[in-house]
C-alpha cells in the first residue's frame, strides 16, 4: 500500500510526501538431512518528503528525503532546467544502508546470511534530455559515486568499497525520425 501527494503553496513552493507499506512473508523448507523449515514475516513502513522551489518558470530546485527496507535512508538536493526542447538535470546525493544482509562466516563456520552490513554511497549525477533539431534528439547522463563499507561481520571489509556497483556511468542515447513511420537510434 503507498500513499503520494504534492502540496502547492504557490507557483513558487511545493511539499512532496508520500508513505509506503510492504507485507513480506517467505517460508522454505529443506527436507535433504531432515526437515528444517525457515520463515519470515515483515511488515516495512517507510517515507519520503521533498521541497520543490521554482526560482523560474523553466526551472527548480529540490530537496528530498526517503526511508527503504533493510533500513536506507537517501538525501538528494538536485535542480531541474528546461530550455525550449532541452532538459538539463543534476543532483548530489547520499544514501546508507543499515541492516544490510551480507554472507558471513566461512572456513570452519557455515555460512549465513546477516544483517551486520552498513554501507554509504555518495554521489553526483548530471543528465540531459531534449531536440537538438526537429529530427534528432539526445539524453543522457554521467554518475559518479563514492561508496564505502562501514560496519561489516567480516572486519577486512570496513573502508572498502561496496562490491557490485558502477562507480562511474554513462549512457548516451540518440533518435533520430527519418518520417512519420521510420525513426533509428542507439
């Protein structure tokens, strides 16, 4: 179940607020050595609020603040400019994960999964949408992100950085339409 609304002030000032509700329920069992059920239910409540200030009719600029399960919390202020056919965006952003499930164990331990991991990402994001002629447009983006391992069950993983992400992006896409029926891109 989600909830989302946007508060208008004034052309100028707006309110974002929005909640959400997860109900999550897993079971297995294995029957291999004897039979072992496992199971878990969670409810997950979690939110977000954002301000929006629109200095300028073609432009704003924006606050945000928004909860997920395995407990993240992400920050992001970031502005928003549209020029005739063209979008310009970007933002920086913070987000921590806290009760983040990682393998733990090994060796002479079995391995489980936890719930110990605590990581930050922070990052920068800059994009662009929009004709550059009657036939052709464009969009894009870069990304960086600075990511880091603060709590972790394996100590050898604290100050790393976090496994699996792209720390830096870009993607490039172009449309040009050639008539009413036919448009190329890539």
């Amino acid at each position: 179940f989600y909830l989302n609304d946007t508060i208008t002030f004034n052309p100028q000032w707006q309110l974002n607020l929005g909640a959400r509700v997860d109900d999550y329920s897993i079971s297995r069992t294995t029957t291999a050595a004897g039979s072992t059920t496992f199971s878990r239910d969670d409810v997950m409540f979690n939110w977000n609020a954002g301000v929006v200030w629109k200095p300028r009719e073609n432009g704003s600029i924006y606050l945000s603040y928004a909860t997920s399960p395995e407990q993240n919390t992400a920050f992001e202020l970031g502005t928003k400019w549209q020029f005739g056919d063209f979008m310009a965006t970007a933002a920086v952003f913070q987000t921590d994960k806290t009760n983040a499930r990682e393998t733990s164990g090994g060796g002479s331990t079995p391995l489980v999964i936890t719930d110990t991991g605590e990581y930050r990402i922070r990052g920068i994001e800059l994009g662009m949408a929009g004709k550059m002629t009657e036939k052709l447009s464009v969009s894009g983006g870069l990304t960086w992100m600075d990511s880091e391992v603060l709590n972790s069950s394996n100590p050898n993983n604290i100050g790393a950085d976090f496994a699996n992400i792209a720390h830096e992006q870009f993607n490039l896409l172009a449309r040009y339409e050639y008539d009413d029926k036919w448009s190329f891109g890539g």
